[in-house]
C-alpha cells in the first residue's frame, strides 16, 4: 500500500484454515504467517494486519521485527512510547511535541 509502513511483531507458522472450532487432521499443512501494525501516513492511523507469507519472507521479517520502546523526558516528566524498527533511537518526546 502506498503511504504506509508495517511494523512486523510476530512471525509464526499456523494452520492454513485457522479458523474457530476446526479440529485439524495430523497432515494439514502449516504455512508462515506475520503479524504486524501497519501505520497509515496518509491518513494517519494504526491498524493490525496479517500476512501468509514465503519462507524466504519469514526470514526477512524475523531479522526486521518492531519493537516497542520507552523514552522518559526530562522536560514534561512523561513516558512515552513508540513503535521501532531494529535499532532506532527515540530523541523526541511524543507529549512535548503535541503542544
């Protein structure tokens, strides 16, 4: 999608019919699936995604995950949290910057 980013959070194999209450027979096959937060620049807002995704792919992702980080400022006395990818660094805070 154009104007957006996935923040990957979880890469796992499941049952390709997931559904509720299907009882699974010893053989069905399992696929890789990625679960995310794609975040919406366009129309700024946060929704969570999944994906059936290749092998190849789970790889990716696994290496790329989002990780949720906290910043203290020292300025407001608040914690704030943000969604990384890798090894990002927050320098901002997310209540100062609002006002």
């Amino acid at each position: 999608m154009i104007g957006s980013t996935f923040y990957p959070i979880s890469v796992s194999k499941a049952y390709t019919n997931r559904r509720k209450g299907i009882r699974h027979r010893p053989n069905t096959k399992k696929v890789w699936f990625v679960y995310g937060y794609e975040h919406d620049e366009i129309e700024d807002e946060l929704s969570f995604k999944s994906y059936r995704i290749n092998p190849i792919k789970a790889l990716y992702h696994k290496m790329n995950m989002a990780k949720i980080k906290e910043y203290y400022c020292k300025d407001c006395k608040e914690t704030s949290y943000c969604l990384t990818k890798g090894f990002e660094k927050i320098n901002e805070c997310s209540y100062c910057n609002s006002d």
